[in-house]
C-alpha cells in the first residue's frame, strides 16, 4: 500500500474536476481526499495498490471543454490507512456534490454541441462541394446539349443538301436518258440513210444489167439491119452519156448522204459528250 500525495495546477476548480477525480478514484478502489487550495490548485491524496496509484495518476491528468491540467506535482509515502472511502472536500461557501455532477454533465453537453457543430460544419462543407460539383454538371450537361443541338442543325443541313444532290442527280440522269434517246434516234436515222444508199446501189445494179441487156439486143439488131449502124452508135453514145451522168449523180447522192449522216453523227456524239462533262463537273456523274 502506498499514498500518492498530488498538486494540480490549471483551470480545475469550479469545472467540476473534483468530482471526476472522485469517480475515478472509486472505480479503482483508492481511498483518500480531494480539496480546492486557497491558490487556485487542486490536493489529491489517495492511498492502495501500487499500480493502481499509477492508474490513477494518469487518469487525473485531464483536458476537455471545462477542465484543463497542466502540471501535477506527486510525491508517493507509505499509506497510513486514514481512509475509509475517498471524499471531496468542500469548504465554506462551496457547492455541493450534486451541482459538480451537474458541471460533469454540463461539460458533456458542451462537448456534444461542439462535436455536433463540428460533424455539421463538414457536412455543410461537403453539402457546398457536392452543390458546386451540381452547378458543374449542369453546366457540363447544358454544353452537351448545345452541342446536340448544333449536331441536329448540321446533320438538318446535310439532310438537305443531299436531297439537292438527289434531284440534281435525276436531273442528269433524266438529261442523259434524253441524249441517249436523241443518239438511238441519230443512228436510227443512219441505219435508214444506208439502207436508202443500198437500195440505190441495187438500182444503179439492175440499170447496169437493163443497159447489159440493151447492147446485147443492140448487136443483135446491128447483125440484122447493117444500115442503121450510125443510128444505133448515136443511141449507144447517148445511152453511155446518160449512164455515166446517172452514175455521178449517184456518187454524188451518196456521198452528200454519208457526209450529211456523218456530220449529224459527230455533232450527236458532242451533244452527248457535253451533257456527260456537265453531269461530271456538278458531280452528278
């Protein structure tokens, strides 16, 4: 058994920390006094166990909202066994044991306040970041939809001017169907013009064969009528000449046909050609 004789200085007296040294005092089986001094410290004497003394010196050594100790002063001597519990000593004019227990409970109402103000302050401040953190969103969101709608605008945009292209398309299309048409017709009308130069040719063929027959019917007569053999070279002559003037007008007719189909041809061919550089050069084509 040993007395721990202890002087605490700091704001201890009227906080309560009488009574809170009393407390522990009795949960740990010591005995002895507690006493305000005249110069603002705190005497603690209490006797038992060894380690519990140690317990006990660490224990009072408190700080929260009310009490504040700063220094203990302890000096361990042998117990004497002059208590039989462990008291509070209140002197004239000192509150009673029930208004320190009020202080205890006090002090414990305004610690709650402060943790309470505390735990508020950092949900407040996190209320704040998560509203800027709001605001930003919005404003991240407001952005994506502007950009949605200047998006919608392009692509309405696009929209329309791939329906132009689509009809400047079958325009050219309609157009080029046109000159196809128009060179059909062109070779057609070819097709005729050969087959009149043909026909012609078969014409000018039985003429020829018509004349062939004629000298042959001529030298016969000439075997039988000797005497009319001037008569029958003026008719051959004239004959002759009227042949060859059927023939260059043939060659002629034949060659005004083909050079006239050729030049309708080839102005055809041109037509179509600049429809196709048209199409090309509006990149319908």
């Amino acid at each position: 058994m040993e007395r721990l004789t202890a002087y605490i200085s700091g704001k201890v007296q009227k906080t309560g920390y009488r009574a809170r040294v009393v407390d522990i005092a009795r949960a740990l089986g010591l005995k002895g006094t507690v006493e305000n001094l005249a110069d603002g410290r705190v005497k603690i004497t209490a006797e038992g166990e060894s380690d519990r003394l140690r317990w006990f010196e660490e224990a009072i050594s408190i700080k929260n909202t009310l009490i504040q100790v700063s220094t203990v002063e302890k000096k361990y001597s042998e117990a004497g066994g002059d208590y039989a519990n462990f008291y509070k000593m209140v002197g004239p004019g000192e509150t009673d044991s029930r208004l320190d227990v009020a202080a205890v409970h006090l002090r414990d109402l305004i610690d709650a306040v402060n943790n309470m103000n505390n735990n508020l302050g950092g949900k407040m401040d996190r209320m704040i970041d998560g509203q800027e953190v709001l605001i930003k969103g919005q404003d991240v969101l407001i952005r994506g939809q502007e950009k949605l709608a200047e998006g919608q605008e392009t692509l309405i945009k696009g929209q329309d001017v791939l329906i132009k292209g689509q009809e400047k398309l079958a325009e050219g299309q309609e157009t080029l169907i046109k000159g196809q048409d128009v060179l059909i017709k062109g070779q057609e009308k070819l097709a005729e013009g050969q087959e009149t130069l043909i026909k012609g040719q078969d014409v000018l063929i039985k003429g020829q064969e018509k004349l062939a027959e004629g000298q042959e019917t001529l030298i016969e007569g000439q075997g039988k009528q000797g005497g009319k053999i001037d008569t029958v070279i003026d008719l051959q002559k004239d004959s002759l000449d009227q042949q060859r003037e059927l023939l260059d007008e043939v060659k002629d007719s034949r060659k005004d046909l083909k050079g006239y189909l050729e030049q309708r041809f080839e102005k055809l061919e041109s037509e179509v050609s600049e429809m196709k550089i048209a199409l090309k050069a509006r990149g319908i084509i």
